[in-house]
C-alpha cells in the first residue's frame, strides 16, 4: 500500500519539476541598485552623525540619492558601487567614498544656478552631484582617457548643465571665471593662487592639501569681499596628489 502512494506521486513531483524548469527566470536580473541608492544614502548619514558636528543638507542627501554611481565605476567594481568607499577607476585614479562627496558638496553651499569649478574629473561622478542640485559645472581632467571618458558618459546620462575639458586644474578655467565655488578632488601641496584668484569675492573652495605620504587635510576657503582668503582647516583625509607641469 505505501508502495503504490509513493509512486503515484512521482508523476506529480516530475511535473512540478518540469513546470520550475520551463518557468521564465531572470538569470541576469538588474540589482536593485535604487535600493541600494537608499541604504548608501542611510549610511551616510549615519556617518555623519558620528564624526560631523550638523546633518548633511536634504538637497545634497537628494542627490546623492539619485545619482547612478554604479554607472560611474568600472564594470569590475561595479558590485561594490554603493559601498561607502572609495574605488579604483583606473589610470591610477579612485572615485571617491560617497560621504566624503556628500561633504565636500555640503561645505559649497552651492545653490541652483551657481557656477562651479572642479579640480579633479575622474569618472565624472562628483560633478554628477552637483548637477543634480541644479549648479553648472566646468570641470578639468588631467588624465585625457578618462576625460574623454567622462564626458562621453556625462553626455550619455543628460548631464547638459557640465562641460569637461582635458587640462592642467591646477591653473583653473580663467576663461570661464569667476566661479560662486571651486572643488578640488586630488590632493594638492598647497592651495593654487590662480584657483583662490578665479574665485568670486563670497565663494568658497574645498581642497584636500598635502603629500601622497604624509597627512593631508580637507580645506575649505571662503574669499572675503576685499579679496583676501580665510582658510580653516577640517579633518584629515587621503586623495590622491594633484599632479601637472606646476
């Protein structure tokens, strides 16, 4: 009797095995990469509220939201994206930790319709912040590959309100001067007078300065209305150096 139940389920297990085997299934389904958007985004704020004396802006937390970091890093990194560190994105360059972005973006107190500089491309991503709250951004990459690169990509994700160029940061955009703010992602030894003098009276500018070995410290530079910059120093950090013929 127990012999006769057991094989009159067998037809019954092999169909429901051949219905699983003929079922659609997503073997290369999209990662949820939106809702991996929201947990960076958590994390970062969790981070701040450790080290940082105030929480990050709403706006600046939006766009770090929205922003398809993912697409902004090489296909090999591509599953550590919305980690909150920095990653290589070649040609010796890292794109950097998402809450030291969502800083750096904080401390410009930029508002929509500003114009920014940066100092420093990369894969595009920063600027892609900054456009997101709504700024226009001409940005400078040393590295051509990856300027090509960015701007392709910038272009590619409707990213009109930035223009890269392939050149030395270091001497600025004097042709698009002044700017409301200038943000500098590689580390500097000093803070670059052209980029202090192509900083309209009010604006500010965040630059990591010091050596590839040694400490260097995030900046921040506010130009006063007769010209003169207040330099504070913030908090250590690690970029890599700013490089060119200065």
């Amino acid at each position: 009797m127990e012999q006769r139940r057991a094989t009159g389920m067998a037809p019954v297990l092999a169909g429901w095995v051949l219905a699983l085997l003929l079922a659609p299934f997503p073997l290369d389904a999209e990662p949820d990469y939106a809702g991996q958007r929201a947990i960076l985004v958590d994390d970062v704020i969790a981070t701040q509220a450790r080290y940082g004396d105030r929480p990050f802006d709403p706006t600046v937390l939006d766009a770090l939201g929205r922003t398809e970091r993912h697409l902004f890093v090489p296909e090999e990194v591509r599953a550590a994206a919305y980690a909150n560190r920095p990653l290589p994105i070649g040609h010796g360059q890292t794109i950097s930790q998402p809450v030291i972005v969502a800083l750096m973006t904080e401390l410009l107190r930029v508002v929509p319709g500003d114009r920014v500089l940066e100092v420093g491309t990369g894969s595009g991503y920063q600027a892609a912040i900054l456009a997101e709250i709504g700024v226009e951004v001409f940005t400078l990459e040393i590295v051509e590959p990856l300027a090509i690169e960015a701007k392709a990509r910038l272009a590619a994700l409707g990213y009109d309100g930035v223009t890269v160029q392939h050149g030395d940061g270091y001497y600025g955009w004097p042709d698009r001067a002044p700017f409301d703010a200038v943000i500098v992602t590689a580390a500097a030894s000093h803070i670059p007078p052209p980029l202090v003098d192509q900083l309209r009276p009010g604006g500010r500018m965040v630059i990591p300065v010091g050596s590839r070995f040694f400490t260097q410290y995030l900046m921040l530079v506010e130009k006063r209305e007769d010209g003169t910059p207040l330099v504070r120093q913030l908090l250590p950090v690690r970029f890599v150096p700013l490089t060119g013929g200065h």
